[in-house]
C-alpha cells in the first residue's frame, strides 16, 4: 500500500469519525495539514490496516486529530491531522435540501456498517 493511500485512509477515517460526532452537520471536509507523518512499516497486498483517529482539539471550522494506522499490532503510520468543515451551498438558500439529503445518506450509509 502506498503511503499516500496510508495517509489517505487515516484522512477518510478521520472524516468519519468528524461527521458522525456531529450528527453530520459538515457535508465537506478538506485537509488542510498532515503534520508528523511517519511511516513504521509497509503494508503489503492481503493486510489490514486498522485505522484509529481521535479528535484532540475542535475550533470551528478547524479540527485537529491524532490518527494512526496499525497492522499486526505494530504501527504502520501515523500523523497529526488538521481538517476544515463547511457546509455545502450554505451561501445558495436554493440548494439546502441537496445538504440534507447528503446528510441522511450519511446517516444511513453508518447505520447498515453498525449492523455488520
């Protein structure tokens, strides 16, 4: 796997972890820093990856998390995350019900991973 695609999945985690603890408010995210990428090991074809991101400082629209990904047990990578939340056409009053139903795909996309 190559690093990019380490550092991408922490990014995709750590979007997760953003939108369901706030009941999916933000409809974009974006990256605006990976500091303190380090990289342990390789990941080769046939492993996992298990991700685990925590959020360590929210200050809207910025938040700031801790993200790491494991495989065997041993850290794989690892990095400081600052994401940016917004909402999406929030300055086009035409265009909320497109942001709600964004949302309750999220919503309903969590739920049928929880009942896996």
């Amino acid at each position: 796997m190559p690093g990019v695609l380490m550092v991408e999945a922490l990014f995709q985690a750590a979007c997760h972890l953003i939108r369901v603890s706030e009941d999916f408010a933000p409809t974009v995210i974006d990256l605006v820093e990976a500091r303190n990428v380090k990289f342990a090991d390789f990941v080769q074809p046939g492993e996992t990856l298990e991700v685990q991101v925590e959020i360590t400082k929210n200050t809207p629209p910025l938040v700031t998390l801790k993200a790491q990904g494991s495989k065997g047990g041993a850290v794989a990578v690892s990095a400081k995350l600052t994401l940016r939340t917004g909402q999406l056409f929030e300055e086009d009053p035409k265009l909320p019900l497109l942001a709600g139903s964004i949302r309750n795909y999220w919503r309903e996309s969590y739920q049928k991973l929880l009942a896996k």
